[in-house]
C-alpha cells in the first residue's frame, strides 16, 4: 500500500510542476517518475535548509512539487 501512496504523490507533484512550469502536465508515467525524484531533490533541499514540512499527505506533496519544479527549471536552463 505504501508503494501506491508513494507513486501516488509522485503523479500529483508532477502533474502540479508540469501545469505551473509548462501549462500541461507530462504523461502519467512522466509525471510519476519527476513527482518521484522531485521528492528525492525537495526533501534534501529542505533539509539541507533546514526547513520543516509537515510530513503528512500535505507535505509530501509540497515538498515533492517543490523538487520537480525545481528538476523543470534546471532542464530549461540546461537545454538553452
């Protein structure tokens, strides 16, 4: 069950990133794998920062949002 909530998080953080960072989302399988990394790159942005989120639902989609955005503006940048 676990697994399904973690994919679950990943799909909705990158479905938010790529509608704020595109205007459309990337796939449901795009969407998944950046919400999932995202949440890789935001939860140690927001440690090194020492911010605290609260580590519910909430959270974690927050911080896994902030993580793909973050992922999109780098491959913008990388790719111009």
């Amino acid at each position: 069950m676990d697994t399904i909530i973690f994919l679950a998080i990943g799909g909705v953080a990158g479905w938010i990133a790529g509608h704020l960072m595109q205007g459309k989302g990337f796939g449901l399988i795009g969407n998944i794998i950046l919400g999932v990394i995202g949440g890789i790159v935001g939860g140690w942005l927001f440690n090194f920062l020492d911010v605290n989120i609260d580590n519910g639902l909430i959270g974690s989609i927050i911080t896994a949002a902030v993580g793909a955005i973050i992922l999109v503006w780098l491959a913008r940048f990388v790719k111009k």
